[in-house]
C-alpha cells in the first residue's frame, strides 16, 4: 500500500496549546463495518475512522457483497443478516490491519463458502495461530502458510460447533474472532482470558441485540443469535490522543483539552500510566455514547517521573507503550515495564524498535528485557534520524520524542500513520507553538 518512503521531519516546539479532537477509534470502527453487515437493517456511523485499517475490512464486507456508503459524514453499511454473505471473487486483503485479519477468521470460519485473507509483509509475519488453534477446535477448516500459523490463511467454511477456551494471552483479538465463530456455531461458546482485554465486541453485541453472559474475565455467546442495526457515533481513539497526552505532559507550558476520547475502563491504561507517573490530566464531562464511555481529556505539561509498570494494566495499555516509552525517557529516574511480551508481535516488535530509535536520539540507558525493558530518563532529547519499521505508533511516538527535543527527528517513512491517524501532522503542526 506504501511503497516510497515518506520521510518527516519534527522539530522541537515551544509549547502545544490549544483544543482539538482526533479521529474515531480504531477497534470500534472495524466492529461497526463487521457487526453492522452481519445485522439486519442498515447501520450508520459517524466519526468513522478513515483509515488504511479501516478501509481494508470495508473492502472486505463489499467484496463479500455488502452495500457500504460514505457520504463524507456518516457510513451507512446495510446489513446483511447473518446469513446473507457471499464468496468473495478474490483474495481479501487485510493490509497492516492484525484486527481484520484475526476477527475475519474467526468470522469466515463459519460461513458456507471459501475465503483467502492475505496482508502487507509485516502482517503476513505475525502470529496467527492464536486463531486458527482454537477455531480448529471449534472446527473449523484453515490452511495456511508455517502449518496453519502464518498469513495468507485459506478458509473453508464449515459447520462449527461452541468450545469453552480457556485463552493464554489477553487478546482483545482472539476473543472477539471467537466470539463471532460463536454466533455461527451450535451451541455456546465461551472465553476466558488471563486478565481482562479492551471490551468492544461485548459492548457492541449488546447494543446491536444479542445475549451475552460476562462473568469476570469470560464472556459466553450463544450460536444463532441474530443481530439489529442501529446508528453508532464512534470516540476519538484514546490511542491517538496518547500521542497528544505525551506531548503536551513533556513539552513545558503546555495545556491542550482533547475533546470526544473513548474512556472505555479497558482502555485507559495510558492514563493510569502517565497519572502515576505525575502527569496532569484531568477527565472531564464524562458520558456514554452508543454503549462506549467517553469524556474530555485536559491535560497540562508536569515533571514526570519514573515508575514500574507490569501486571493487569499492560493490556489495558498495550497500543500505547511506544508513546509510553518516550515519556518514560524524559522522566526523572528509573522506568521498569514488565509483562508486555505481547509488543513483541504487534505491527513491529515495539521494545526492539523503541529501545533502538530512542537510543538514536540520545535516550538515557535502556535495557530490553525479554518482556519489556528498563529506561533511565534524561532531561531531553538530542534528535537524529531514526526508523519507522513501517509501524504507524512508532512513527508517531518518534515524531512526538521531537517536540521536547533540542534537535530535530527525522522519521524515515511515516506513510504508515495513515493507518490509523490521517492528519496526525497537521493536527500537531496546528497546536505546536514555534
Ligand atoms: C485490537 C486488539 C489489540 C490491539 C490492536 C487492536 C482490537 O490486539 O493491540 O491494536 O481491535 O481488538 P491484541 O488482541 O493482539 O492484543
């Protein structure tokens, strides 16, 4: 999708001012094209994020026959019904996007046709066993490279048939490809994962009708259950705002207030992370819009310092780490993340790109772990030019690493921001004061 290299170059900035929102979470836009074509009547979302992510599962859903438009405003997906797929004429292709590929799996394993999901070269890299093991005890019918294990994934609809999984990781992913196997298999189907995993294919099953039971840290779904449509304004990605968090808490005389951010309780890690760490940031008018938490974040520059951080909020945070990381590099004293094996195996492996790109930039010592790593902050940063390794949060949190710098960053490729940030530059060129 990206093939010439897109380099940028942030410089430092005085301060970041102002009021801004960002664009619409990614999780919950992949489900809304999802749910919304397996539900009957039509589904209509606004604040839809227009990104590759989410481009390629709407690519995905008209390929197999459902009717998506875009006005500009809203995206209206008419509904399918469960049943009412087609065998796509060609290879699906999930692009960077491990959400499609995984949930897709999950879905088309099930269906009464054949299907090929294929991605870019880092997705056809990344683990995909963690699906395809479980649907296969569900019964489902997958071939793919590496033994079933890698990317393109050949599937064979088939009948299924419900499994209690007991999972080994907490994925939002595994769970939610289960979860809509579940809906075409015989019987109940239900997962438990180690700790708890962000919520919003539970969120959204019940808002589009269907029965769930949750109970701790499983979630059960009955097969055959038929899912209602409705409208479905989604949050700005508290995964962006990350990005803005990180900015305005390590550039001096910063306040921003980051309007309509998703504050889903599974979600907020990054909070959590940055408030105990001494940032300034407070949640205002909190409400709840089409089933998801949401408020505005106020958030103003502070001295932070060092912690350790490990155990149940690790998945809470997962996407964040990169932004994490370079607060914690210009944090007073010592920063210990544990228990985050899994950035190992997203878009990049995250603790090798930013241990190696902040040490570009004149990071303190940092030390990888196996499951995280060990970083001595510094007061600032000297700049450099470092690398993307085509992942849209390490491109981000690079640029970010900038702004506090005495020098500039330049990021070899940032094309792959588009993937779930179109306009990231623009919006940071628009509150930076330089
Ligand atoms: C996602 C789940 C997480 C996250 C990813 C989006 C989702 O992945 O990292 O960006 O939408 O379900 P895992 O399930 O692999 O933790």
């Amino acid at each position: 999708m990206h093939e010439q290299l897109q380099p940028m170059t942030t410089t430092p900035a005085r301060a970041l001012r102002g009021a801004l929102s960002v664009p619409g979470d990614k999780s919950i836009s992949h489900r809304s094209i999802m749910l919304g074509s397996l539900a009957n009547g039509t589904t209509r979302i606004t604040n839809f994020l227009r990104g590759d992510d989410n481009y390629a599962t709407m690519a995905a859903f008209r390929a197999m026959g459902v009717a998506i438009d875009d006005d500009g405003q809203a995206v209206t997906v008419h509904g399918v019904g469960l049943h009412g797929l087609h065998e796509p004429d060609n290879v699906l292709d999930c692009g960077n996007s491990g959400t499609t590929i995984r949930l897709m799996t999950g879905l088309l394993a099930g269906q009464h046709f054949f299907s090929v999901l294929t991605g870019d070269q880092y997705l056809r890299k990344r683990p995909m066993k963690r699906v395809t093991e479980p649907l296969a005890h569900m019964g489902a019918r997958i071939a793919g490279r590496g033994n079933g294990t890698l990317a393109p994934l050949a599937i064979s609809g088939s009948l299924l048939a419900g499994i209690p999984y007991l999972s080994p990781i907490a994925s939002a992913q595994v769970k939610s490809a289960l979860m809509l196997a579940g809906l075409y298999a015989e019987g109940v189907t239900s997962i438990t994962e180690p700790t708890l995993s962000r919520d919003h294919s539970e969120r959204m099953f019940r808002y589009f009708g269907a029965n769930l039971e949750t109970s701790g840290t499983t979630v059960t779904v009955r097969g055959g259950q038929e899912l209602q449509g409705g409208d479905i304004c989604v949050p700005g990605d508290i995964s962006s705002a990350a990005f803005l968090l990180v900015a305005a808490l390590t550039v001096p005389g910063s306040e921003l207030l980051i309007r309509n951010v998703g504050v889903n309780p599974t979600r907020t890690g990054v909070i959590d992370i940055l408030q105990a760490m001494g940032g300034d940031i407070l949640l205002q008018d909190q409400r709840e819009v089409s089933g998801e938490p949401v408020a505005d974040l106020l958030v103003r520059s502070s001295r932070l310092k060092g912690i350790e951080i490990g155990g149940d909020v690790v998945p809470r945070a997962i996407d964040e780490f990169p932004a994490i990381c370079v607060a914690a590099a210009l944090a007073e004293g010592t920063t210990i993340l544990r228990d985050a094996r899994e950035l190992r195996v997203k878009e990049t492996d995250r603790i090798a790109a930013m241990a190696a790109n902040l040490r570009m930039i004149g990071a303190g010592l940092i030390e990888e772990t196996e499951d995280g790593m060990i970083l001595q902050g510094v007061e600032s940063l000297s700049g450099g030019t470092v690398t993307s390794f085509g992942d849209h949060r390490i491109a981000m949190a690079l640029s970010v690493a900038a702004l506090a710098g005495r020098a500039p960053v330049v990021v070899d490729d940032v094309s792959c921001v588009a993937t779930s940030f179109p306009g990231f530059f623009e919006l940071l060129a628009q509150v930076a004061v330089r």
